[in-house]
C-alpha cells in the first residue's frame, strides 16, 4: 500500500502529469487520457475512482491517471506522447500500468510502451510474479484480450443489469430497455440483453433513434458503419425518431452508453425508469444521480459496470486463462458479485448506489 504521489511535466508546449492515488502490491493502473480540459483535480479523482474499480474487482492493484492536457486531433499527437513518456519514466517504469483513454487509441500507447522499454502487461506480470501470483503467458494473454476486447465491457453492463433488476423486480424477461449509444458497449450490451431475456425498445446513435414498442430486431440492427444503426428496410412497428427520444419512450431500464452528462438537469424530468445503468463515463452527474435516488430510482454507478475491460486485463494476469469463454465468465461474476453487494446496500440502508460501492471498496481494501 502506498499514499498519493503526483508528477507535472512539460512537453513541448503541453502540460502532463501522473496522479498515483495507491499503489497496491506496488502497482498502479489506468489510463492515459490526451484532452484540452485535463488538469491534475480531475485526474486526481479518476485514479481513485480507478482505485476504487480495482477493489471492487477484486484485484491486486492501486488506482492512477495520466493525462496531456492537449488537442488530442493534432498530427504530432504520437510524438508528444512519446515525449511525455521520456519525461515520467522514473517516475512510472516498474509501477504504473496504463492504457487507452479520452483522447488516446492503442496505436497512440506505443510510442509511450517503446519509450519505457515495457507495456502494461510486462510491468503488471513482472511484480505479481515475484509476488507469487500466476499470470496468463503473453502470447496467450494477447490472444485472449483481442478476442474479448470489443464486448467484454458491454456483456459485463448487461450481467450487471440483470443483477440489479433481479434485486428490484425480478426476472428480466420482457423488460424495456432503451440504450443512448450503438458503439462496442451499447452494442454488445444490447444483444447480450437480449439474449437474457429483456425487450430492448429503443436505441440511439448518432443519427437519431429507432424505437419499437414490442422490442427492437436486434439482428437486424448491425449497418456496415461501426456505432450506426442499419436504418434499411425497417421491420414492423419500427420507427426512427430523433436522438433525445431515447430517454423519453416507455421503458423500465435507462443504460446511457455513449457520452458524459446524458441524463442532466435538462432532461432528468424525462426519466421513467427504475434503475439506470451507467455505461459510458460519468453519464450523470454525482448531483443528478441524487436527484433520482430521491425519487427511488436506482442508479448504478460507472465504476461498478463499465469495468468489464479492466477486469479482463486483471483476471488474465492474476491466473492462468486460455478459453476467452471463461474469461467472460470470470469477469460477469466479479461486476456481477459486487453489484449485488451493492444493491442490497443502497436498497437495505437507503444509501447512493455511487456511495454504497465506495464504502464497499474501502471494506475491501482495508480487509
């Protein structure tokens, strides 16, 4: 265990820093995020958040944060993070793991991997064994990740979901769902709550909504555009609507899964729904989720669902895994667990979900 440490650096003519808000076994992960509103209070509270994700996972790591506060767009963008890398590695190599982010793409980390000498998973690997801990072989390691990468995260909200609504209602056949956002989360989420049984009613993307009161048809959703809905031939009672019907239609269950602040003061007057799942990053403000806890809708925090990637990266280099159907397995039972922890706590103690999986957390840290 170890206290807080930050590092600011120049690059150029960039600012970057590192927050490491715990080192547990003397490792601390999360990512690396390249934006124009980045500064060190907001990094400050990801990397607990990250601390917090990793303890509710069940993980052996500490939380941090990187950011270049930046335009993400500009074409020396690769150079700068190789620069920023140069700058921070005494401070990080060994220690701190890190990964795509706001503003950041895989191919963006390798300047900053070829920097260190090291990536993610030879830092993580590397300190867990000597710690006794079994990691995945890399090769294996990266097999298994390129298979579970593009739907872990999604497939993990939708566990999640069903877990909740267990808790609230029940079975979660025929239950409504409406979904803000048709990438790899929204995607995945959609169809794996499908396959469990719900009606998801709604979808939104970029261009708009489609929304079938009876229940979208799921297969027939996928266009040739990643994160755009197939608009052709729309089957049945199927109609397309604007972007903000999403959070308008009938349905049970909210799972914002594209953009920060969806729901807001603007529009929470909107909400019909028992229980939103927060799929995207901070998709409700901390002051609108109250609102809704005061009015006995349940929102699970983002955190808690949306860790489906980081717990994939965990699970493999903490153990031995070469099947990638058990490693979504493994991961729905860990979001899956502490979200029923979770659930009872705000439903049993009247607490936030948000501040029911913090106290959580903390119990596990100290335990």
């Amino acid at each position: 265990m170890g206290a807080s440490e930050e590092l600011a650096v120049r690059v150029s003519d960039l600012e970057g820093y590192v927050v490491i808000d715990r080192l547990t076994q003397g490792l601390a992960g999360g990512g690396l995020r390249f934006h124009h509103d980045v500064g060190l209070s907001e990094l400050r509270r990801l990397a607990r958040t990250m601390t917090h994700k990793w303890s509710l996972l069940g993980l052996p790591f500490g939380g941090c944060k990187l950011g270049i506060r930046g335009d993400a767009s500009r074409p020396d963008k690769q150079h700068i993070i190789q620069g920023f890398a140069e700058e921070v590695k005494a401070f990080v190599r060994d220690r701190v793991f890190t990964g795509p982010d706001m503003g950041t793409s895989p191919p963006d980390l390798r300047p900053f991997f070829s920097s260190l000498g090291q990536d993610s998973y030879d830092v993580v690997a590397q300190k867990l064994q000597s710690a006794g801990y079994r990691s995945t072989p890399k090769d294996g390691f990266r097999s298994v990740m390129r298979k579970v990468q593009a739907t872990v995260t999604g497939i993990g909200v939708a566990r999640a979901t069903e877990e909740a609504w267990k808790r609230i209602a029940g079975s979660l056949q025929g239950v409504r769902v409406s979904i803000q956002g048709y990438g790899s989360v929204g995607r995945a989420a959609a169809e794996e709550l499908g396959r469990l049984g719900a009606s998801v009613v709604c979808i939104a993307d970029e261009e708009g909504c489609l929304w079938n009161p009876q229940g979208l048809d799921l297969s027939a959703l996928r266009g040739p555009t990643p994160g755009i809905l197939n608009r052709g031939d729309l089957p049945g009672r199927t109609e397309s609507m604007s972007g903000t019907r999403w959070l308008q239609v009938d349905s049970d269950i909210l799972v914002p899964a594209a953009i920060a602040d969806a729901i807001n003061w603007t529009n929470v007057q909107d909400v019909k729904a028992k229980l939103v799942v927060e799929a995207a990053n901070i998709p409700v403000p901390e002051d609108v989720e109250a609102h809704l806890h005061r009015k006995e809708i349940l929102v699970l925090p983002d955190f808690l669902v949306n860790a489906g990637l980081a717990c994939a990266f965990g699970v493999l280099v903490t153990d031995l895994w070469e099947r990638p159907n058990d490693v979504f397995e493994e991961v729905a039972r860990r979001i899956v667990h502490s979200t029923s922890h979770v659930v009872d706590r705000a439903l049993g103690q009247g607490h936030l979900p948000r501040e029911a999986a913090v106290e959580l957390s903390k119990s596990r840290q100290e335990g």
